[in-house]
C-alpha cells in the first residue's frame, strides 16, 4: 500500500494585499515543506512584513489562499499550530520570567499541570532557570529574545514564524537561539525565518525564498540558486611579495585577471584543482613570489545582489 505524503507545513497560493492602488503582494505562492527551516528573505519594502502579518490574522489578504497542515487557515483551530516571535519584544517587563510564561501560556489556553509543565520546560530551554523569578525588564537584549521565543512556543506549534530572531544580540546570544532553534526543528516543528543577516540565512536554512516587490523572485536551495544566477566560479584573489610594476606573463584562461591594488591580483576560476596552479605558475614565471592566496565560493550575498541589486539594511 503506498500512503501518500504528509501535506506541507505552510502553502501560501496567489496570495494578493492591496492598499488602495498599491498592491503590497502580487500572487505570492510558495510552500514550507513538513520539518524544513526556510529563510525568507528581501530588501525593505519587497512585501515581507506583509506576508507575515497575512500569515499572522493580523491583515487580511485581497486575494490567494493560506493553508496550514492541509487545512484552510481560517478553519476552526486551525491557526493554533501556528507561532509567532515578532521582531519587537513581546513581553511585559514588570512581570518576571515565570510570569511572562504564565501570561502567554494562559493566552494559548493552556492551564493546570500542562502549563507547568510547559513553564519547566521553557526555563530550561532557555537556560534561565536561575532568573525564573526576575523582572524581564533587568535582563540583557540575547536573555530577552530567547524569552520572547518561549513565550511564542508555549501552545507546542508545529510551524514557526521568527521575525528577526537575532536582531541586536550579541554572538554568544545568537549562537544560544539558534541551539534552541535546532531543538524545535530536531522535533518536528517547520521554521520559516526572515532575517536581515544573510550569513544566518544561508547557514540555517534548507531553502531559501526571495522575494522583491511583492512578487517570489527566487526559490530553491543555494546550491541551485548559485547555478542559475551568479554560476559557480571562485573568486580568487593571489597576493604577492612586492609591487607590481611590470605585466603577468599570462594564459588565455586567465585573461580576465585584474589588479586590484599594487601587489593583489584577482581573477574568477571555474575548476580551481587546475586553474589555481596554473595561476600560480604564471604568477612566479613572472618573477613574483605569492605572499597570501584567497579563494572564494559564491555566497547567498552574491545571490541576492544580483536579483534585487540592494543590501539587505536594517
């Protein structure tokens, strides 16, 4: 008997948002596949927020569809698999810990020993089981965030919206919530993540999503978002002993090597295993002798550069 596989986390089809003439999202569709951690990504102004505030009941869309686990996301109870970690911190700073948890487990419906129980887990999750009983509004900007991730977990969901998880933490803060991160994932729960720190995006997703002007510009692993647009080649950059004051004796395959300051030179290499001594050879038949040598693969910044032509900003 051959069962059929589980609906996707998240399916978002043709969604639409108009502000009068302005249309915020123009036929958006992608899928968050069961157990995936999907970067979401675009330049200020590309729709995200939006999308986000769809996704949330906090806007309600001009047009597409929204499903959660297979069902309409306005279906009764639906929504409740659902979690979200704003960017802004969501938490009463003269409550404490235990107390925020309390707060927002109660908002979920959760009560008696569930909620202690959750409340247990949350402190040790975060690793704040000693400042259980202080004020949030004492804490550290990294100690805020994992509390405010918690409290987005309380009700168990099974896909995860994080808005900016990191922003403004420092990096053993930032390593903390991404070990967390791992262990709701490691557990089943879907992520879809949007972030202005490209690095983060490409090191924490399975897939990544771009999206520019309110239209999905991009989909797919970066692998092969690497090989549809900026291709594969390495950079490599080769510095030498001294000035460079006369010609590189060189092959045709490196006749696009360019001189980047007195002494660095930097060319673009498809196979590196045979180019980069060859490089080299010319390099050292032209009497120089190579002091430092940087060879590097295209990045999810190379991507997103040449889709959008913008930084991602804060």
């Amino acid at each position: 008997m051959i069962r059929s596989a589980p609906p996707a986390a998240l399916q978002i089809c043709e969604l639409r948002k108009k502000y009068g003439l302005f249309e915020a999202l123009q036929g958006v569709s992608f899928e968050l596949a069961a157990g995936e951690q999907l970067a979401f990504l675009g330049p200020n102004g590309a729709g995200k927020t939006t999308l986000i505030r769809c996704l949330a009941g906090r806007t309600k869309p001009s047009g597409g569809d929204i499903k959660l686990l297979g069902q309409p996301i306005n279906a009764a109870g639906v929504r409740r698999c659902l979690g979200l970690v704003p960017q802004e911190m969501a938490l009463y700073g003269d409550l404490t810990t235990r107390e925020n948890l309390t707060a927002f487990g109660r908002f979920y419906g959760i009560s008696g020993k569930v909620l202690r129980d959750r409340i247990c887990w949350a402190l040790a999750w975060t690793g704040l089981e000693d400042r259980a009983d202080e004020l949030v509004r004492s804490f550290s900007g990294g100690m805020k965030r994992r509390v405010n991730l918690a409290c987005g977990v309380m009700h168990e969901p099974k896909i995860l919206l994080l808005d900016e998880p990191t922003v403004g933490v420092d990096p053993q803060s930032r390593q903390r919530i991404f070990k967390m991160l791992d262990e709701l994932n490691q557990q089943g729960t879907s992520i879809l993540l949007t972030t202005h720190h490209l690095d983060e995006a490409q090191q924490r997703s399975d897939r990544i999503v771009i999206l520019d002007s309110g239209r999905v510009i991009a989909d797919g692993m970066l692998s092969d978002l690497v090989a549809r647009t900026v291709g594969t080649s390495r950079l490599v950059r080769v510095r030498v002993d001294r000035p460079l004051t006369s010609a590189v004796c060189l092959s045709h395959d490196q006749a696009d090597l360019r001189v980047c300051d007195d002494s660095l030179l930097e060319t673009r290499i498809d196979d590196v295993s045979r180019g980069l001594p060859r490089l080299l050879d010319c390099v050292r038949e032209s009497g120089y002798q190579v002091s430092d040598i940087e060879v590097q693969a295209p990045s999810l910044h190379d991507v997103f550069l040449h889709l959008t032509g913008n930084q991602l900003r804060d």
